[in-house]
C-alpha cells in the first residue's frame, strides 16, 4: 500500500524518526493509526454511554417520573 502525505504531515512523521522514538515512517504511522483506533472505540462508547442515558430518561418519562419545569424551577 503507498499512502501520499502532504508536506506538512511529512514533515511530522520525520521529526518523530529523526527523534529517536520511532525507528521509521511506518512506525509512525502505525502508531498514528493505532490512536485512531483507539480514539474512535471511546467515541463509541461515550455514544453507547449517552445512548443508555437517554432511554433511561424516555423511560422514565413515560412512567411519569418527572417534575415540571417551572416546579422545580419555583423550588430552586
């Protein structure tokens, strides 16, 4: 597979070599794929996360847990 960078992303991947943390551009790049990974499976699970909270409360008001607004507005 040939990937293109733009000079700019270039320029990243080989200041990451050249600092010694990585032995080459692949290296680079496959950590950089690794985070993207990473970072979309926490996405997901802050939705999955959201999407409970969300029907907890479409629950809960249809079991008539709630209070109305300017109630509880009044109260506060």
């Amino acid at each position: 597979m040939n990937v293109s960078l733009t000079p700019e992303l270039e320029k990243i991947v080989s200041v990451k070599v050249e600092s010694g943390l990585y032995n080459s551009a692949s290296e680079v790049i496959r950590e950089g794929l690794r985070l993207l990974q990473q970072r979309d499976e926490m996405r997901e699970l802050k939705l999955e996360a959201l999407r409970k909270e969300i029907q907890l409360g479409i629950n809960e008001l249809e079991a008539g847990k709630f209070r109305d607004g300017r109630e509880a507005m009044a109260e506060m």
